[in-house]
C-alpha cells in the first residue's frame, strides 16, 4: 500500500513533529511503500529568507535520518524537485470552490494567531491536495488537526473526476495516529507558530530548562493530581514505557509528589532517547554530499511518479505540451 506525508521546513522540528508524524512516518517504512516529502514550496508562506529555508530543508532531511528513516526502504525528497505539484494546484484551483478554503480551520487559526493572511496561506489546502493525489496514495499519515486537509483533498479529487468524466486520483484515506496532538509548554499545541516548542535535537542544558518551565496548575504538593490533565504527563507519557507510566499515573493520584519530580523525569527520558540520535545527526551533517544525493534520488523517483500522473491528468482536462 502506497503511503504519503509531508513535513513543513518552516522552523526547528520538535517532539510535536516527531510524535504527531515522523514516529509513525519511520514505522510506515517497515510495512508499507512510503513517499515523503519536505514541503519547501508550503514552507514560503512563512520563511521568507532564502537561506534560512535552504538550510532548514536541509535540517529535516538530516533529522528524518538520524531518527532512522532509510532512504532504501522510503522515498524521501524536496517537494520542489517535483514541480509538476505546482502544475496540478494550479489545475486543481480551476474545479474548486471559493467557499471551501473558507471553510479551512487551520486558515481561521493561524490568522486568529496573527499570521498574515496571505493568498498562499489561503490557498494552502490546494497544493497540499496535489501533493497527496499526484502520487495516488492510499493512505495519508496525519495528526486529528489536519484530517480536514484529508477531506478536502478528497473533495477536489472527486471535483476533477466528476467534471472530466474520469476516475484519474484515487481517494486517500486518513491514518490517524495515537499522539495526535502534543502539549506544548505553554499547554496549547506544539507548533513553532506558538513558540512553544521543545526541540527534537536542542542543546541538553536549554531543553532541559524549557522542560522544567512546562506550565502546570497550582494544586499542592500534597493533594491527589489528575494525570490525565496534566502537559509534563503527556509529554512523560509519550517518552515512557507503559510500566513506568503507569506508576506514575499512582503517584498524581496518591498525591506528596510535586510536578517538578515529573519534570525531571521527562527531562530525564528526553535525553535518553535524542541525545544518541543527536550525535547520529551530527555525523550526517558532516557529509552535504551523501545527503544531496539521498534528496535527488528520491526526487527523481518520486518525480517519475508523478510525470505518470500529470500525463493522465493533461490528457483528461485537454492541456498540451511539448513532452505529451
């Protein structure tokens, strides 16, 4: 089965991009036929410093890989080494109703957070369809927040086919998973918008201070503390085994225990699991050229994949080219 994602190079990924999508990105590998990629064309709706967004590209392939994707079991490329994408937003915009964007949630938020509402922004649901359907996956990878981009992709893939008489995109189908959301430490969700971030690969003495400075209630030492509505728990959650969870969740609700002593555990945790893949990272750091040439390939495989579709989608709406 044919597996598709996406990752933003907008900013530093963190535990919300590991446990919201790429954990579950590395598990897909083993099991199913992956294309991911690293959406620099999305990414311009925020960076606008042209080295700053080569660089982060190039830290999402480099974190991808240090936390064990393989380039031989999935394919891992820039999006802007396809730039049919682009070709099939345009052709997707022509067979799409204004009121659905309007109607984008993730929109209404990042302009509610002050975020320019710019015509890229608006327009965002657009390419992200044609990044899924130009490859025809069967399955999407995504956090609970982005399942309605799922069901606006498979609202304009039905667009299309209706209006051109053909079944040329296959539906994709959502995959949710477990960690859909992570608490940031401010308590919203983790995202770089919020600034509320803790890195996947931060310096140890930095993540450790943004751990202990998790914002958590005021209940006393001394009293009984609800785990389930707890953001340092659901972060121990996420970074402890079930045994060791489970033993925590006695200790909130026993009470005599601070929050200070979950913090360190998760501090604790968190260095355990990075602090080797940071080194991992920094060795592939070490070598842009074996890293270029991971992207190319990918890009051209999965290039190869969606020239096969354009072709079908050209035929289909009478677009002609030199190359059809």
């Amino acid at each position: 089965m044919r597996v598709l994602s996406g990752i933003q190079s907008s900013g530093v990924l963190h535990l919300g991009n590991y446990f919201g999508a790429m954990k579950q990105h590395i598990e897909d590998q083993e099991r199913h036929e992956c294309f991911f990629f690293i959406a620099n064309y999305h990414s311009l709706t925020t960076v606008h410093d042209a080295a700053r967004l080569r660089q982060l590209t190039v830290d999402v392939a480099l974190d991808y890989l240090a936390m064990g994707l393989d380039p031989a079991k999935a394919t891992l490329f820039r999006q802007s080494d396809v730039p049919e994408v682009t070709e099939l937003a345009w052709i997707l915009s022509t067979v799409t109703g204004k009121g659905l964007l309007e109607r984008a949630t993730s929109y209404k938020d990042k302009i509610a957070k002050g975020i320019e509402p710019s015509m890229g922004l608006f327009c965002y649901p657009i390419l992200m369809a044609a990044d899924i359907l130009i490859y025809r996956p069967q399955l999407v990878p995504v956090g609970k927040d982005q399942l309605q981009h799922v069901e606006m992709t498979q609202d304009m893939a039905g667009y299309f086919n209706n209006t051109y008489g053909r079944e040329v995109f296959v539906r994709p189908e959502a995959k949710l998973n477990e960690a859909a959301i992570v608490p940031g430490v401010d308590g919203q969700k983790m995202s770089k918008s919020y600034g509320n971030t803790i890195d996947l690969f931060g310096e140890p003495k930095a993540m450790k201070k943004r751990i202990m400075a998790i914002v958590t209630d005021s209940t006393p030492v001394d009293a009984p503390k609800d785990p389930e509505n707890c953001n340092v728990f659901a972060l121990l959650k996420l970074l402890a085994p079930p045994e060791e969870t489970a033993q925590w969740a006695e200790r909130y609700r026993a009470g005599g225990m601070g929050y200070g002593e979950a913090k360190k555990r998760v501090a604790e945790l968190y260095e355990d699991f990075f602090g080797p893949k940071r080194e991992r990272r920094a060795a592939l750091a070490a070598r842009p050229d074996e890293l270029e040439n991971i992207l190319r390939d990918g890009g051209r495989r999965a290039r190869s994949v969606a020239q096969s579709v354009m072709a079908d989608v050209r035929d289909a709406c009478g677009i002609m080219t030199a190359r059809s």
